[in-house]
C-alpha cells in the first residue's frame, strides 16, 4: 500500500486499467457483431413444401374452383377475334382480327350504354358510397351492444333479398298502384310516377342500391372502426376536443386506408353497374334510361347468337377496368396510402 502510495500518478494511471474505455468497447461490441451477423438462410422450396404441405393441401379445393370457373373460361376470349359459332367451334371458327372490336366501337347503341353506366357510377359514387361509412359511424356511437346488434342485423338483411323482391318491394310502395300513390289519390292529388319515369331513373336506382347494400358494405366499416386505438378519443376529450373534432382528427384517418381501398376496387368496376336490377326495370322507362353494359352485351349479341360481338364488349369493359384500377392505385400512392398493391424494391 505505502509503494503504491509513493509512486507517481502517471504511473498509477498507467497501471490501472481504463474505466473510461471498457464501457464503450463493450458497447461497440455488439453493435460490432450485429452488423457482422447475417441473416438467416431461406429454407429451400422442398422443406418449405414439406412443412407446409397441410395448408397446402387446403388451398387445393379453391384453386381448383379458380381453375375452372375463371382461368380456363377466360381462354376463350379468343372468340373476340373470330367470327364464332357454336356449330363450327373455337377451331373451325375462322379468324377476323380487330373486326369485331371496329364494329363495337362504331356502334352508337353502345356509347349510349356506356354514357349510361358511367353516369350511374359517377351519380352512385358520390351518393351511395359515403353512405355505408355514415352507418358505421353512427352505429359504432351506439353505446347498448344489443341495440347495436339489432340495429345492424336489420340494415344488412336487404343485402340477401333478391333484385326481383327488391324492385317488388318498391313498386309495391312508391309505384304507381303502391301504397303512397293511393294515399295521395284518397286527399285528392294525383300518384306518383316513379317506377315508369325516366327522368327519375338514376335516382330510383340510386336508392334501390342504398336500401339494398349499404347496410352490407357497413360491415367492413365497423371492423375497421374497431382496430381504431380508443386511448386516442380518450386523450382528444381530455384535451377538450368535441364530438366532431374527434371524427374528423381520429375516426376519418383511422377509415381512410379502407375507404382508399373500397374506392380503388369500386372505379375497377365502373362500368359493371349490375345487370338484373336493370334488365328487370328496362321495359317499364325504356332503353335510353336503363340501358347499361351488361344489359347491351345480353340484348345485342347474346340474344341474338352474336357470341365474338359480346366477347369483344366484354373485353372492352375489362381493359377499361384494368386501366381504371392501375390509375387509382397511383393516385393512393401520391396521397400517401398503400392502395391495392405497392412495391417494395
């Protein structure tokens, strides 16, 4: 102790060991290793399958039914450059290139049906789509569960009526022998005459699909309501943030992703506005008004065997489609969300 006492301090600093820099070498240590250390190897396809070979094996029913429901069919949408026949076949049936798409598009009973549907999209865009998100919203602030549950299973049970009951339904209450018509003829006014009116057609639609589907589409809504952190509105009402403050800073950026996405696929489907609910309304308002693609592919070409002119219209619909997707999904990508796909390199 006395020696080590009487020795000089450079000399006791020399000797002692570095505290200073033992804890940064240790700490650099495992940043060290971790940079050197490497992923782990991918599995090889055959251990993979091996491991895997039970989910496997329950995919087989449904890429079975996409098989032959889907892809196989779509193989013969060959016929749209041929002159088909039933009698001759997709062999024997001879070869026209581009006629049928020159003939289709040429055709003004066609721009009139596309003109149709895409001002029914465009009209139901805008009036049907924020409907199912105003249910969820409304019916997510309902704070009794079981009044919820009611209220929720009696607002999607249209969605599992059929077209013809629907438009019954309708016809039975605001067509011109409905149900309002002869109140108003029993104090003295005259019917309504909806059913049978053109001009009202885009709005009697309208509202068939909103009674019909919005209470379904309100389902996926309320699951993403769910996912939404409730520790947000309780700290925006701590800090004194109203009931609206809340919906438009917590609940409208929480659904924005599934809205987003719900948009996308539904401009996808632009010009597939449905065809029973037209094809049951077209004689009563005629063709002008409920004309739309699906019902101009049946009357046009299927009705009367012209089977690669309506190959040639469907076609058409789906390549317009593709081109609507591809467009809505890179807007989602400049307003910042994923969208249906994005990429990752």
């Amino acid at each position: 102790m006395l020696d080590r006492m009487l020795r000089p301090r450079s000399a006791v600093r020399a000797a002692a060991p570095d505290t200073a820099a033992a804890p940064q070498g240790a700490a650099r240590t495992p940043r060290d290793s971790r940079k050197t250390k490497h992923r782990p190897a991918a599995k090889p396809l055959r251990a993979r399958l091996r491991q895997d070979w039970q989910l496997l094996l329950m995919t087989v029913p449904a890429l079975g039914l996409l098989l032959v429901f889907h892809y196989i069919p779509t193989l013969g949408n060959i016929i749209a450059f041929q002159d088909y026949s039933p009698y001759r076949g997709i062999w024997d049936s001879p070869f026209v290139g581009f006629d049928n798409f020159y003939w289709l598009l040429t055709d003004p009973a066609f721009w009139d049906a596309t003109l149709n549907t895409l001002t029914i999209t465009a009209f139901q865009l805008v009036f049907y789509f924020p409907v199912p998100i105003a249910l969820a919203i409304l019916l997510d602030s309902v704070l009794s569960p079981r009044i919820r549950m009611l209220l929720q299973t009696v607002v999607y049970m249209p969605h599992f009526f059929s077209w013809v009951l629907v438009i019954t339904l309708f016809q039975q209450i605001i067509g011109g022998a409905g149900l309002i018509s002869q109140m108003l003829r029993q104090h003295g006014y005259e019917g309504l005459d909806i059913m049978t009116n053109p001009d009202t057609f885009l709005l009697l639609v309208t509202a068939e699909v909103v009674w019909k589907d919005a209470g379904w589409g309100m389902i996926v809504f309320l699951a993403a309501l769910a996912a939404i952190d409730q520790n947000l509105y309780e700290a925006a009402a701590v800090d004194g943030a109203s009931r609206w403050r809340r919906l438009w800073h917590i609940t409208l950026p929480g659904l924005r992703p599934v809205i987003v996405l719900l948009l996308i696929l539904r401009l996808g489907d632009a010009l597939n506005v449905g065809f029973e609910q037209f094809f049951l309304q077209r004689d009563a308002v005629g063709q002008q008004a409920a004309e739309v693609l699906d019902t101009f592919i049946y009357w046009q070409t299927l009705a009367v065997g012209e089977w690669s002119y309506g190959a040639a219209a469907g076609l058409v619909k789906g390549v317009v489609g593709l081109v609507l997707i591809l467009v809505a999904n890179k807007v989602a990508h400049m307003l910042g969300e994923n969208g249906i796909y994005r990429r990752t390199s």
